[in-house]
C-alpha cells in the first residue's frame, strides 16, 4: 500500500534499523524492488529523482505506473514514493502528480531561503497528507549534473530545519553520492551525533548509501539514522549482469535478443542488491 514515509521510519528509529530509499529509473527497477521488499517483509521507499522522472516522461506517469503496480502486484508492505533531492517547482509537481514523500534538497539556497521555502512546502505537503525531507549541509558527489562539495552539516542549522516541522532530515556527514573514491576518510560520526542530539530524535537520513562499509552502517543506525539512500549501487549490479548477459552471447542465443529476457538478468541483480541492504539496515520483517 502507498503510505507516506513518517511513520516507517518514526518506527524505524524506534526500532533501531533504518528503511532502504532505492531509487527507481523505469519499470523493471521498480517492479525489482517491489518484488525485492515484498518477500522480504520490509517497508521501503522508491525514490524518484528529477532527472529519473523526466526519463519516464514525467511524474504523473511514475506516480500512476507505481500506484497500479501497487495493486496488480498485490503488495502489501508499506510503499512510499517520494522525490528525490526535488527542487522547489519539482516538489510542487510531485504533490499534484500523487507521490505520498518530497524531499526539498534547499541545501544549495542560503539558509534565510531554505527556511522560507521548506517551510511553505512543509505546508504543502502535511496539507495533503504526505512526508517531506529536508536536507541540510550539500552531500559531496554528483547528482543529476548537480555537484555537491560534501561539507558536513552544521548541528545549529539542523536544529533550525529540523524545528520547521519537516518529517526527517538529510545533513551532510562526510557521506557522498556514487561510488566512494579510496582516500574518502568516512563519516563524520561526532558530527552525526551532535545532529542527532540537536534535533529532537527526527529521524534522520543517510545519502549515498553505496559502499559504506557495513560497520559505519550499523553505526549510523544507532545514531539516529533511519533511512538510507541507495541508488550507483542498483545500477552497477544491472550493468554488471547485462554485461555478462551479452558477453556470453546469450543475446545472440535463440530469443536471447527478447527484453524481457535480455533485462531479465539485471532485473534479477536489482533484486539481490535490494535483498541485500534490507538484511543490513535490518528492515526485514518489519513491514
Ligand atoms: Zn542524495
């Protein structure tokens, strides 16, 4: 069923693991999770970026595909479908096109227009029933063209976000989107704990989910971090799989060249990444 996302991840935190936010890019990747979540017993979230939802011709279509998919696939974990790092004109076409989560990525404004902005959209979307994340304090790495220097997040501007009454929050802790470089230093766990401590235990969120090493995983959970961002890391392990798909001429094998069974590998690759971090973040059985 589709749900906002506040009360899996205020039962996330309670609970001391954290939801998956897999990020979808057409159908197969969310028919892959979905599928993924379902037998795992576990809620999660579809994020959606931009970008992702300008690729699937807008967000009504993402919104209306998922909602059938909902139905048709009988799912019956806790499904949210939430923008990812929207803008402000994105999260207002992701509330009319029936998401049940924004997030408002303000991180880039000064903090006066952060504030101004987030606070309208808190509005907004608690007005029609849905989730919105804020984030504080830019993730490092690239996301939709949009590169952000990592810095880490001022515990006093969190408590500042955090007070406008958003859901849960995004901050910067040495955390970066796409695949870590081999020099990265780690996160930024006293930092994490001044935040957590500053923000009246709002649920808070982890970007860039791929490649953190399971220890500094599970230490972020216990910290206060409920939802954790995974999306370069869906998409190595589809590219991976398709790879060797054709590189073993499968495609060139019978009816090997049919989509459906040419993405079939990738489709299935999505799902054991997906299986994968539900069992880390410890979200199994927790629908
Ligand atoms: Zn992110």
């Amino acid at each position: 069923m589709l749900v906002n996302a506040t009360e899996m991840l205020q039962k996330a935190r309670d609970g001391h693991y954290a939801v998956g936010a897999f990020n979808v890019n057409n159908l197969e990747w969310a028919k892959a999770i979905l599928q993924a979540a379902e037998e795992c017993k576990s809620p999660v979230i579809l994020g959606v970026s931009e970008g992702a939802g300008k690729y699937m011709c807008g967000f009504p279509v993402v919104a209306a595909m998922v909602k059938a998919m909902l139905e048709t696939m009988k799912i019956t974990v806790p499904v949210a479908l939430h923008l990812d790092h929207g803008t402000y004109e994105g999260a207002k076409a992701c509330v009319a096109a029936g998401f049940s989560s924004i997030m408002f990525d303000g991180s880039h404004y000064p903090i006066d227009e952060n504030v101004e902005k987030t606070k309208e959209l808190v509005a907004l979307a608690h007005a029609n029933g849905m989730s919105i994340e804020a984030e504080v304090g830019t993730i490092g790495g690239e996301e939709d063209g949009v590169v952000g220097m990592g810095e880490v997040a001022d515990p006093a501007e969190c408590a500042t976000i955090a007070g406008l009454g958003v859901d849960f929050l995004a901050a910067g802790i040495g955390n970066i989107h796409g695949v870590y470089p081999p020099n990265w230093k780690g996160l930024d766990f006293e930092t994490l704990d001044k935040i957590h401590a500053a923000t009246n235990n709002i649920p808070l969120v982890l970007h860039g989910g791929t490649g953190i090493p399971a220890d500094m995983i599970r230490k972020a959970v216990s910290l206060g971090v409920s939802k954790i961002n995974v999306n370069t890391e869906c998409q190595l392990s589809f590219a991976a799989a398709t790879r060797q798909y054709i590189e073993a001429g499968k495609d060139k094998q019978g009816k090997g060249f049919d989509p459906r069974k040419l993405l079939a590998p990738g489709a299935d690759a999505i799902k054991a990444t997906v299986r994968e971090k539900i069992e880390l973040f410890g979200s199994m059985n927790k629908a």
